[in-house]
C-alpha cells in the first residue's frame, strides 16, 4: 500500500510539471484566464480548441463555463476573456 501512494506521488509530480509547460501567448485578457480559468481545468484546452472555435464558439464556452459547470467569472472578466481568445486562439 505504502509503494503504491509513492508511486502516485511520483506520477502526480510530473503530471503538474507538465502543466507548467503550457504558456499562453502574451496579450490583454492573459491576467483574465490565468486568474479565472485555470483554477478549475488545464490551460491545453485553449490551444487544444482553437482551431475549432471562433468568437461565437469560444462566448459559447465561457458562458457554458459560467452557467452550466458553475465557474465563478464576473460578469465583468467575460468580455476581456472571451477577446483575448478569439484574439490569439481564434479560428482563423
């Protein structure tokens, strides 16, 4: 029992130093996601969707983030989120 907690341990270390890697593009909003999104779910979600989301899809998916898994995004952060995504992972 004792090897298999260690052994977890050691897994879950590199996978949070996996996480690290993930850099997102420099720009207005950046401050926005890092302090909104990433307490509930990984950053490789954005680069991942971003060759299928435009600016209806990615208000879509913040508003979904929002009203349907409850993230808690101030009315106010949406906009400057949802710019910053379309902006530098916009569907071309």
């Amino acid at each position: 029992m004792k090897a298999m907690l260690i052994s977890l341990l050691l897994l879950s270390g590199n996978v949070l130093a996996d996480e690290a890697s993930i850099k997102l593009k420099d720009g207005a909003g950046k401050d926005r996601i890092l302090a909104n999104c990433v307490s509930c779910h990984s950053l490789d979600y954005i680069p991942m969707n971003s060759v299928f989301l435009d600016r209806n899809g990615w208000t879509a998916t913040v508003n979904k983030m929002v009203k349907a898994f409850g993230a808690p995004i101030k009315e106010e952060d949406i906009p400057p989120i949802v710019d910053y995504l379309v902006r530098y992972y916009g569907k071309g």
